[in-house]
C-alpha cells in the first residue's frame, strides 16, 4: 500500500520529501490554477504560536528474542506530526509501522504511539560485531528528537555448566565451598542453589552465603547440612540443573574421661586394676574416624595381705595398792594388727589380791590418813595462782581497748603517713604531715634493666593522684618498698563528698605517665566538678592523630613503620572523625603473648574503637619474624585486647574462616591487616615443628657522650627487635641518658632452641684499660629474649683506664647465642672525640618540624594525584583526602567497575588478587561489596614507600585489561 498526499496550490512540498524517502506518492495539485491569472498575495499572513520539539514519553527498550518469538518494539511522543523507527542506521518501512493517535488532555498536544515488530530474521541476518539495534524518530515544526537505542539480542542458554559443584566430605563445622559457574547465556543465567530441592535464602540461614562469583560458601558445616546440592541456573529461555553433588559431614570420634579404676582383683597379693573409657564424646557418625588409642587400660597392684594381732608377754606386777590388789598388763604387739586383720581378743589388764590377809590393817591406816586436812601451804598456792590469772587478763583487755582507741582516732584525725619513712625510720607522730614535693617524677627516665647486676631490681617510674585545693583530704601513700606493690586489678576510687560520685582507676592506668585526664561531672547545685585520674599518654613519637572524613586518609608515626590507611567511603558521607594512632609502651601494657609464644610486633592501638566503618581499613605492623624460608616456620597468630585488658586471638594466619573478622597480608618486614573494627592489635608467633623459628633481632653499641671525665667508662650492648620502633625507642632512652650510639646496628638470627645469648669483651689493651668484669662472658637469658618480657635488654661492660690522660679504647665485643649465630664488633675510638653514628633517628627534633613544615608546603602547590617529593625515612605523620593515596579516584572506579563482575574466564578480580600475590584466602574479599575495591585499598598499603603504578599496570596487563590500562596511561601517571 502506498501512500499518497495531495498537495494543493500554496502548499509547499519540502516537509514532504521523507515520505518519498519511504516510499510514499505526492502530487501537488494544480488543477484550476492559472498562474498568470493567479490573484496577488498578500506580502504575509498571520503566523501561528511556535510549536516545541517533541518529547518522549515511551522510549522503546532492549528486548531479546526467545526461540522463534518475534518481539515488539514501542514508542510515544509529543507533540509529533511523524514518528519512525530506524533499525542499524535503515528506516524502516512505512508499512511496517503501526501508528496510533491521541490528543493530551491537559496540554492539548498531539500524541503519537507507534509499534513494529522485530523478528529472529532480521537480527540473524545482521552480520558485524555490534548488535542489532533499533531507534525512534519524532518530527514536529521545530525540528526532530531521537530516542535512545534498543538493543534486540537472541536469547539462548547452553547445556553445559562451566563447572559443577563436587560432592566433599568435611568435618564438623569445617568451613565448605561449592563452586558453580553456569553455562554460557543471553542474558546472563541467575544462579539459585538447591539443597534437597529445596531453594537456599541465605537471609533466612546465615550459615549459607552465595558470593559474587555464584559460589556457595557453607560457614560452619553442620550435621543437618549433609545433603544433595545443585546449582540450578535460568535466564528468559531455559533452566539448567548441574549435577548434584553430595556433601556428607561426618564426626570423628571423640573418648570420653576415664572412669575410676577398679579395685584390685586379688583380696592378698598381686592383681591388677582395671579402667575404661567409651567413644562417645562424640560417637563417630557419617563415616567419622573411630577414636584412636585403647578403650580401656590395665596396671599391676598389690594387696597386702592382713594380718591377725597377738599379745605380747604379761609385764610384771605392779606395787601393791591401797585396796589391796597389784595390776600387770599386756599389748597387741606380737604382732600387731594391719592391713585389716582382727584385733586382739581377751584382756589387756589383769589385778589380783596381793595382801594375803593383811588388807584389813592397810584399810585402817588409809582411813587415819584420809581424815587429816590437807596442808595450809597447798591452799595459800591454789588461790594465789587464780587471782595472778585474773590480772593478767584484765591487763590484756585494758591494752586491746587502749589499741582500738588510738586506731579509731588516727582514723579520724591523723593523715596517713608516707609508707616508706614508716618502712625505714621510726613513725611520725598521728598529726605529723610530710613536706609536699612539687616533682614526683625524675629528671630523667629509668634506666633499662642491667642483666648483668645480680642484686638488683628495676623499677619504673612512681605516680600519685594529684589533687586540687577543693577536693577532700585523703592521701594514697607511695612506695617504691615491694612489700606495698599494688595488686594487679587494684582499682583506687576518688569520692567526691559533695556530688557522691566515684571514679575507678585500674592499676595498670594509674601506672602510665603523668599525663592528666579531666572528667567532669555535673552536681547537684549544677556547677561542675573536676575529676583527675591518669591515662594512658600519647607521646608525640609514639602517636599520631587526624580529623578524617569521607574521603579518607593515612596516619602514619614517623620512623616506626607503623601506619594507618583509612579508603574513601571507609566513613559516611557528612560525617568527621578524629581518628588516632597510638604505639603502647613496652613498661606500660600486657603482653600479648603467653606460653611459648613471642612478640614479634608493637602493640598498636587506633580508633575510636566504637566507630562503624563503611569498608575496611589497613593497619600496617612491622614484625621481626625471619619468613625468607621455603616452608614457613612460625604459626602466627594476630590478637586484639578487650577493655578489661586481656588479649583474645583475632585469627591464625593459614587457618582463616568466613567468621574471621580481618584478613592478614604477610610480607618480609611487616605485615597489612584489614579490619573492620577499631582497637588495640598485636602480632605474636611461636615454632611450627620440626623446624625451630627465628626472630631478626638488632644489636646497638652505646657509650657514653664525651669528653670522659672520669677513670670509669661503660659500654652498653642493646639486644632490641629488628623493627624501626624498638630501635627509636632505644635511640630516645640513650638520648635521654647521655649515650651515643658508636657503630651502626648489627642483625642477628635468634633461633628458638633455648640456648642463652652469650656476651664477651675481648683484645682490652690490659697497660692502659681494666675489665671490672670478673666473669669470662654474660649472658641473657633465652627466655628473656624469645618472650619479650623485658625490653629493652642490655649487657654493660665496665672498664676502667690506668689515667685520664688515656683516651684511645680497642677492643672487641662478641655476642652470639650458644650454638647460633653471632656478630663482633671492632671499636676503634677516642673516648674524648666519641660523637656517634648518624642516622635519622638520631636528628635533632627541630630538623624534623623544619622538614616537615617544608614537606608540607611542597604538598599543597602539587596538583592533585601527583607524586608526593621523596622524604626519605620520615613520612607525613597524616594526610587527608586524595593527597593520601596514589590511585585517583576516577581509575579506581573504572577498575572495580571492570573486575567486580565475575568473568566466564575467570579474568576478574580473583585473577589480580593472584597476580598481586593477595590470594591466601579470597573468600574473605568474596564477601565484601567490591572485592577489587578492597584489593586495592591492600595494594595501596603494601605501597606505601613506592606508591608504583607499574606493578599494578603489569599486573592488568597480563590480564588482557586493556581498556583499563587506556584509562591509567590518560588519566594517570603510569
């Protein structure tokens, strides 16, 4: 059918060119037109309002064609004289369109509706790389408006899956994973799992989780969780079942405790003894292991025989007594009775009359003696005797009284005195006050503890509450006397008598710096009440803080290795922070490790532990575990500390689960933790059989500052941690205690074989110089080393010179451990021109802030994402937004963007996880939002020091990524 329009005189026919363009007819009709009789014209006409441009209020949508289904493609526009679709750059035919019309109610525009039909053909027959595609066009008098494209795909779903999930048999609450991936389909195949036919909703069981990838990851197996499983994939055209795989969860047998042994089998003699125990704790099911070992056990006994008692011979008779008898007796002794044998029968005693007539005459001599009084001597005695005793308890309760009446007014009225003048001088009387000391606290720090003196104790530094004008009165004495060392959970409570509130201080706070907390407390007359306590301090070189917000940021503590990445998004839009770092000192927290275990990292704390975080963020710990073996010899484990104090463990590196809240990064010097939760952190480890462990420990040689002034000379051998913190806080105490260090730091592997590490001074030139050592060697002790109990460990050796006038020093100190390895040093030096090794450690603090503030400056006439100017060791304590991380924000996105969906080939985030050497365990970045946004957040801590695109690049372009790479090379710095 084709169509036709009429065109009359004074129409014009150009609007009409496209309808011929489609196979329309136009004649213009001229019929009784005479144009030289034409009447004129006037020069203009009335002209009508201007019509908009059309605008689309149903734009056609991309649609996929199932089996031989053609599918229809919609379109609506207003206001719009024409509309008509444009397939892969080709009109379509007028024919084809089905057009419907409409006028707008409100506006009262014309609204035009068209539809054509799109079949398996057409798309078949389109031959290229880009897709069949259609577009609509709408005409109105001010111009035309197009549509979006839709895209008109076949749909289809292979048979076969790409991989089928394997039957497993796993123990109890072991951690399991099905993997699935679905066959190959237009449009991408849903994954649903069926456990027993039945469909999996992880919402409903938070024991099943289906990643990104489409995998199924059972948490913690269960009995009830032995079942068929199978991955049942679908799209618009089919569904496809995998194969069904059985997974069983079987329990090993486990013995129960073991009953009481029996008694012996044999009432006399040898026997034996008998106990069992049954495998039932747990009783193996599924096909579990049976318990190992022997149900019962068996040992040799004996039971003694009993034997009967029997009397010995009669003893003689006694004297003959008053009432005319003697007596004589006998004991169950020949033998006596044991091991249950009877008793003796029969008497023991036996009397008989022993006066032969004469007791009559004996009676009457007794009744003379009975009726005589007693002496008046025994009298006089008796109650002498009674009137002493009671004196002597009156006096008693009199001093008891007196006792309780002077403790009961120095309760009152009296101060407590300082215990120590009580330990070691005579007592003060009850109102006696001792002067008030401005400075509780020593000039300089204590010094380490010297494990070459026998007789001696270190200890730390002493604090008291300090307390205003307005507080009450009370006193908390202070000793350094080890009779009064405070309990370990002592708590001290500071009342305030107006407000009746307390404060509870834990010993192991009370024991920081005097550093001073304030807390306020509103009281009843609502004006505030100032609460003083210690807390832990923040010392500049151990800490580090900055406001950070939703855009990120890094700390890091200067010259320790220690640092902090927090990502864009880690905190919500809006909202501001002030997050810190913190490095605990050795002397004033617990130990993380215990048993045979040993620090290999510092205790790290930074929050706010109550912040909820978006994503995770990176926590860097520097550690002294030597790991450049080819089966790694240490079991580490990363532990957290509770409020209360103590240390829990986080997780165990190579036994990491899906309840495992952070994930550990390990490389040679130090090791990135991600973690979604704020708090204090710990590394230790302990041997991992057969091989013994070793720790990279550093050795420092100290001595005095010169010039020399006196005959006495010392050198201090420091055995401290092959971390950047432990040596800055050696530097810092020889700083304070006027040391030098003479050479550079030596390393030593420190095996865990339990031998001693073994100190000796050697090649003293004896005409000039003299040991004060009587021993050959020092030695510290292994377990002093390996449990970092004690830090900073050191040995001193006391010389003394002949004159002042000696100044030149050669010797040589060896210290290795018994049958390890060992370092010597080789001194050379003039004791009066000792000026010390430089290193930047040991830069003056004024050189750093001069530094930093130029560092600064550099900073901030950078342009953004540029690199940052090289500052050697020392870093910027905080940086905040983009200046924080190498990766501008524009090429993250694009790379999450390109790497998070997962890939038929595998060639997704899992692939750059391998190629950055990230894939110890990657169900933990499996169960984040965007697993390569996190792998990069990891990629961006590791390097920190280089901040190299280069290896990221390399590392997508192995992956074939090179629509990324375009991206990095225009919009980076690669």
């Amino acid at each position: 059918m084709m169509l036709s329009v009429r065109m009359r005189r004074g129409q014009a026919c150009a609007p009409i060119l496209f309808l011929l363009l489609i196979g329309g007819n136009v004649v213009c009709d001229t019929e009784g037109s005479d144009y030289s009789d034409a009447e004129v014209l006037p020069d203009s006409y009335p002209s009508a309002p201007a019509e908009p441009l059309p605008e689309f209020l149903l734009e056609p949508e991309d649609a996929f064609i199932v089996k031989n289904r053609p599918v229809q493609l919609r379109c609506r526009a207003s206001p719009a004289t024409q509309i008509y679709f444009k397939c892969n750059g080709e009109w379509v035919n007028q024919n084809d369109h089905v057009t419907r019309e409409s006028l707008d109610q409100v506006t009262g525009l014309v609204v035009r509706e068209v539809d054509i039909s799109v079949s398996r053909t057409q798309v078949e027959e389109l031959f290229g790389l880009e897709d069949y595609w259609c577009q609509c066009v709408a005409w109105s008098s001010a111009g035309t408006t197009k549509s979006n494209r839709a895209y008109v795909r076949i749909a289809y779903l292979r048979k076969n899956f790409e991989q089928e999930p394997l039957g497993r048999e796993v123990r109890l609450e072991q951690e399991v994973l099905l993997q699935c991936r679905p066959p190959e389909g237009m449009p991408a195949a849903e994954v649903d799992w069926l456990k027993n036919e039945d469909v999996i909703v992880p919402s409903q069981d938070s024991n099943f989780m289906i990643t990104i990838d489409n995998n199924l990851i059972i948490k913690q197996a269960r009995l009830s969780d032995t079942a068929n499983y199978t991955c049942l994939a679908r799209n618009v055209v089919a569904k496809r079942r995998s194969s069904t795989a059985t997974l069983i969860v079987y329990v090993s047998g486990g013995w129960s405790s073991w009953t009481e042994w029996s008694e012996c089998n044999t009432k006399c003699g040898r026997g034996w003894q008998r106990r069992t125990r049954s495998c039932t704790n747990p009783a193996p099911l599924n096909g579990g292991a049976f318990c190992e070992g022997p149900p019962f056990q068996r040992v040799t006994c004996t039971t003694l025989c009993p034997v009967d008692g029997g009397w010995t011979e009669w003893a003689k008779w006694s004297a003959c007594s008053t009432d005319c008898t003697h007596w004589r007796s006998r004991e169950c002794l020949a033998p006596p009775p044991r091991n249950g044998g009877k008793h003796c029968s029969g008497s023991m005693m036996e009397n008989k009359n022993c006066t032969e007539g004469l007791c009559s005459r004996n009676k009457k001599v007794s009744i003379e003696h009975a009726s005589h009084p007693p002496a008046p001597e025994m009298g006089v005695a008796f109650y002498a005797g009674i009137v002493g005793a009671l004196l002597l308890c009156v006096i008693l309760v009199l001093c008891v009284g007196v006792l309780a009446y002077r403790r009961g007014c120095a309760h009152l009225h009296g101060d407590i005195t300082d215990s120590s003048s009580a330990l070691t001088a005579a007592f003060h009387p009850g109102n006696y006050k001792p002067p008030r000391q401005d400075n509780l606290h020593p000039q300089h720090p204590s010094a380490p503890p010297d494990l070459t003196v026998t007789a001696g104790a270190f200890r730390g530094p002493l604090f008291s509450l300090q307390q205003s004008v307005n507080e009450c009165h009370h006193k908390i004495p202070m000793t350094t006397s080890p009779l009064l060392d405070p309990l370990p959970n002592l708590k001290i409570k500071v009342y305030n008598s107006s407000t009746l509130s307390s404060l509870e201080i834990p010993a192991d706070v009370c024991s920081a710096d005097g550093e001073i907390l304030s807390l306020k407390s509103v009281g009843t007359g609502g004006r505030e009440r100032q609460f003083h306590s210690h807390t832990l301090s923040r010392d500049p070189g151990l800490s580090t803080s900055a406001t950070l917000g939703h855009l990120g940021g890094r700390l890091t503590i200067p010259n320790t290795g220690v640092s902090l990445l927090v990502p864009p998004g880690t905190i919500p839009q809006g909202k501001f922070y002030e997050m810190y770092l913190i490095i605990s000192k050795w002397d004033k927290t617990t130990l993380p490790s215990e048993g045979s275990q040993t620090v290999l990292s510092p205790a790290v704390s930074c929050g706010p532990s109550a912040l909820l975080l978006n994503r995770p963020v990176v926590l860097t710990l520097p550690h002294c575990a030597q790991l450049d073996t080819p089966t790694l010899d240490w079991t580490l484990t990363l532990k957290t500390q509770t409020h209360q104090g103590a240390w829990e463990e986080v997780l165990t590196v190579g036994e990491e689960s899906l309840s495992s809240p952070c994930y550990l990064q390990l490389e040679e010097e130090c090791c990135h933790v991600l973690m979604e939760q704020l708090g204090t952190y710990g590394l230790v480890g302990q041997s991992c059989p057969p091989q013994p462990a070793c720790k990279r420990l550093q050795l420092a040689l100290f001595a005095p500052k010169a010039p020399c002034l006196s005959l006495d000379y010392s050198l201090r051998v420091y055995c401290i941690h092959d971390t950047p913190h432990a040596l800055k806080e050696v530097l810092d105490l020889e700083r304070s205690l006027g040391g030098v260090l003479l050479e550079d730091p030596k390393p030593l592997l420190f095996k865990d074989s339990y031998h001693n590490l073994r100190l000796s001074i050697h090649d003293i030139p004896h005409t000039y110089w003299r040991s004060k050592l009587l021993a050959k060697y020092q030695e510290i002790p292994f377990y002093h080393i390996w449990s970092g109990s004690q830090r900073p460990l050191h040995c001193t050796f006391s010389l003394e010179r002949s004159s002042l006038v000696v100044s030149q020093l050669s010797c040589k100190i060896c210290v290795r451990q018994v049958e390890g390895e060992g370092q010597i040093f080789q001194l050379h030096t003039d004791i009066q021109e000792v000026t010390g090794r430089w290193s930047p450690q040991t830069v003056p603090q004024p050189f750093f802030h001069h530094f930093f503030f130029l560092l600064l400056d550099s900073i901030q006439t950078l342009p953004p994402h540029s690199p940052l100017p090289s500052a050697g060791p020392c870093l910027p304590s905080s940086q905040v937004g983009p200046y924080a991380f190498r990766l501008p924000c524009s090429i993250r996105q694009k790379i999450c963007a390109s790497l998070d969906a997962p890939s038929a080939r595998g060639c997704d985030w899992r692939l750059l996880a391998c190629s950055l050497g990230f894939d110890r365990y990657l169900n933990y970045f499996a169960t984040k939002p965007s697993p390569t946004g996190v792998l990069l957040d990891l990629w961006e801590a590791c390097h920190q020091g280089d901040a190299d695109l280069v290896s990221l690049a390399t590392a997508l372009e192995e992956m074939g990524k090179s629509e990324v790479l375009v991206v990095m090379t225009t919009d980076g710095d690669c």
